[in-house]
C-alpha cells in the first residue's frame, strides 16, 4: 500500500495513476472508510479515521483484499466472498489465522457454493 502524502489525496492519485474514471463503491464502519476506484488498473482507496491516515492500493498489489473486493459492509465488518475453486481463493485463505478453518476450506468440493467472508483490515506499520 502506498501512503498518501499529507497534501490532497486527489492529487496523490492523479500523480499515481493517469486516469480514475470513478468512483464506484464507498463503506463505512465506525474504524475505516473503504472506497473503489474505477480506473486502470482498478483500485482502492482507505482511510483510518482513528488516526486520520490514508492508504491507497493498486488492484495489482492486493494482498489483503480478498478476490471479489468488498461488496457490503455487516456491522464493523467488510464482507467479500470466493468461490473454494478459484485459484485466488489460495490468497484469501493466507490471510486466516485458524487452522482448523482454512483446513475446512481447503477441504471444499470444487463445486461448493461460495464461501461468505467477514473481515477487517488492520493497520500493519
């Protein structure tokens, strides 16, 4: 993740990429604000409203986020989904501490409906 500069986060995307087309998705829970960017490659922008720090990611260098991006927010918690059989599925099941759960998972048919997740992201600096 790229930490925006202290000036306007606008221009620290524009400077980062040459077009946004739009904005297509915007969360918020208690702790972060989580907005979709649509533009080339796809990105993502966050803000931790605890400590006012802003982070902005390329699609390209997700490792936290979950395949499908997020798509709703339930509670404090972002929620996401993948299908077992993806082969993305492998780096959302790097990211679960549980054992027994991400064992549970790989063990998933191939043809399993999707898995439903809940997350939150942490701040690692």
């Amino acid at each position: 993740m790229k930490l925006w500069a202290q000036s306007d986060p606008e221009e620290q995307i524009q400077k980062s990429f040459q077009y946004i087309a739009d904005v297509s998705a915007c969360y918020e829970t208690d702790d972060c604000i989580f907005i979709v960017f649509q533009s080339i490659p796809a990105s993502y922008g966050m803000i931790d409203k605890k400590s006012g720090m802003k982070y902005y990611v390329s699609s390209k260098d997700v490792a936290g986020i979950p395949a499908m991006g997020v798509c709703a927010i339930a509670e404090q918690s972002f929620v996401s989904y993948f299908n077992p059989a993806d082969k993305k599925a492998e780096k959302v099941l790097h990211a679960i501490s549980d054992t027994k759960k991400v064992e549970k998972l790989r063990a998933l048919p191939e043809d399993a409906n999707p898995v439903l997740l809940l997350f939150k992201f942490k701040n690692r600096e």
